[in-house]
C-alpha cells in the first residue's frame, strides 16, 4: 500500500457549518520508536500501551469560507493559544492533498487535556490523533458509504503526519508502528492493532505516571528524532529496537512479566542514552526520576513485585503493573513515590482501547 490510498477523491463538498468532536488517549511506547526519515516514517517499529484516563479532547468547529488558504484559531481549556499554530499550520500543509477540503472552511480548534501539556506524556500524540478523527468526520460526511475500518487506518496516517506517536493512539490496547517481518500488517503509514496472542499477565496492565516535571521539555521530540541523524550508535540502536519486538512478541505470549520488565526498562534507558549520546546532547531525566528508578528497584528486590518502569522524552516515570498488584503498587506510590513527583502530583491509569467519539 503506498500513500496514494489515502487520496480524496470526490467532487463533494460541504455547504453547511458544523462541529465535531473526539476525544483520543496518550499511549506509551514498550519498543521505543526514536529517529525518523522521509515524511514522518520511522526509522524502527515500536510498540504501546493505549492508556486511558491521559487523553484529549478536541472540538473542531467549521464553517464555509470564500478566501484561499488555510484558516484556523487554537484554543486551550478556553484560551486563546497562538503558540500551536505554526505546529497546526504544518500538519495541515502535510495532509491538504489527502483531505483537499481543508481550504474551504474556517476553523476553530478546542482543546483541553486531562494531564499537562508538553510534560512528557506524549500530548501530542492524543492531540494529534483527536484532530485527525475530527477531519475525517467531516470527510465521512463527503463519503458515507466509508468502513470504519478505512476511517481509523485514514486517522492514523493523518495522526502520523502530526506526530509520529499520534498513529498509535486511536486504537488499544496494543499498537504496532512500523514495518516489521515478524508483525503481520504492519505498516510505516499507521498504526496496527497488535494482531497475536497476549497473555493474561498482560492484559488490564496499570500505569501510573509520576509527574516529575510538569514544565516544559528541554528539548521538543521533533527536535530529538532529528539528532538521530548522523549519530554514531543509531544503526545499532534501530537493530536493537527491531529485535526487542521480536521478543517482546513471545514475552506477551508466554506471559513471562520477568522478561517483561528487562525489556521495557532497557529500551526506556536507551532511549534516554540515545539523547545523552547525541550532539548536541540533552539529560532529560531529574534527580527524582532517578531516586523513583532506584526505589523501584529496591523495592521489587524486597518483595518480589512485578512492577516496573518505563519514560517517555522527559523526566516522568510511567510505573507499570499488572492488575493483580494494583493495591500493593498503589500504596507503595502513595507512602513512598509521591514525594518526589511536583506538588506529590501522579496520576493513575490504566490501559485501555482507543479513542471515542463524543
């Protein structure tokens, strides 16, 4: 399948004003995607969790316009936000062919997140895919007689061209990005549900995410992927990441929670020795993010628990756990994590199944 699938063809047009609106989770990655080539394609295939109760919701109101161009005002929770703008501008200039009707109306974008923006929870990812089901809604409207299924596969090239991320948010509760050998239908363009067996272990996992840093991120992902370019363990890291799927393939099947969590911690620290080892290079973890790393440690050695880890571009921990541990795990957070996250601020979630429609 190459983009061309994703054209618009059709001479419909819409005369009327309307709104729509979605609201479309975060997710976090197992296999790390980092380094990216051509338009948003990623240099390795990666893996996530959809979460849940991390998400956004987007309201896209639009109406007819005469004037050429693109035409649009962002808001966040109520205020007026001119600072997504260029990022807007750019994504609409990506997918204007596949969605031509963009041009012809004025649009007003509404969004808020259940979690800070920009912190490290991958904002753009649920932002992006939210904004994305919003435009096909409205191409939907142009092609009833569309499947659902070519409506979310559209969705998520659209999203990718957002956010790389952002193709990995509109379905759950596992999502492939990128070719792979061993993944049937995986695809650079979108994401894929992960179509093999999971092992119960793994199924209704929970992740809380300890808010280190609730600021702004040293340095932006798109800047990040780009310094994998010309750096000098990237061919080793793409290789790394590509055989980290194939495990990860049979840890989900066997249900080895073990296995699990060597491989989830180890592709968390080589994402962040990936950005330690770039020029110019960036530590973007906190003391606290590593006072929480080695008190899960300790406290795993201690009791035997199986909860683990993992981090997104920033200082927050995701502390991942089967269900089964939710209250230990929880407790533990609450006494003895909390202390080190901004204003003792975490939030509890848990994997889920996509985006919805409101």
């Amino acid at each position: 399948m190459s983009e061309d699938y994703f054209l618009f063809n059709s001479e419909a047009s819409l005369a009327s004003a309307g709104s729509v609106s979605w609201q479309s989770p975060s997710n976090i990655a197992l296999v790390k995607y980092w380094g990216k080539h051509g338009e948003q394609l990623p240099q390795n295939a990666s893996i996530s969790f959809t979460l849940s109760n991390c998400h956004t919701t987007t309201t896209l109101h639009y109406s007819p316009k005469e004037s050429e161009g693109f035409d649009f005002e962002v808001y966040l929770d109520g205020k007026k936000e001119d600072g997504f703008e260029p990022k807007i501008a750019s994504f609409f200039k990506r997918i204007e062919k596949y969605v031509p009707f963009i041009h012809k109306f004025r649009f007003k974008i509404e969004t808020s997140n259940s979690f800070p923006h920009s912190s490290g929870i991958a904002s753009s990812a649920s932002g992006m895919s939210a904004l994305s089901l919003c435009i096909m809604d409205m191409e939907r409207v142009l092609h009833p007689d569309m499947t659902d299924a070519y409506f979310i596969q559209k969705a998520s090239f659209l999203s990718r061209l957002g956010s790389g991320s952002a193709c990995r948010s509109l379905k759950g509760p596992l999502i492939v990005w990128g070719e792979h050998n061993a993944i049937e239908n995986s695809s650079d363009l979108y994401g894929t549900p992960y179509p093999y067996e999971v092992h119960a272990n793994f199924q209704d996992y929970q992740d809380t995410i300890l808010l280190v840093d609730k600021g702004e991120k040293q340095v932006s992902s798109t800047v990040g992927h780009g310094l994998m370019h010309g750096h000098a363990f990237a061919k080793a890291r793409f290789t790394q990441a590509h055989d980290n799927l194939v495990q990860l393939k049979t840890v989900l099947q066997s249900g080895d929670l073990d296995a699990f969590i060597a491989l989830v911690e180890s592709e968390a620290l080589t994402l962040h020795a990936m950005m330690m080892t770039s020029h110019p290079y960036f530590i973007l973890m906190k003391p606290n993010t590593l006072e929480i790393i080695n008190r899960i440690w300790e406290y795993r050695a201690t009791t035997g628990s199986k909860v683990c880890f993992t981090l997104d571009a920033g200082a927050n921990v995701h502390v991942l756990y089967p269900k089964a541990e939710t209250q230990e795990v929880q407790h533990f957070i609450e006494t003895d994590l909390s202390k080190f996250c901004q204003n003792n601020h975490y939030i509890d979630d848990c994997v889920g199944n996509g985006a919805k429609k409101l």
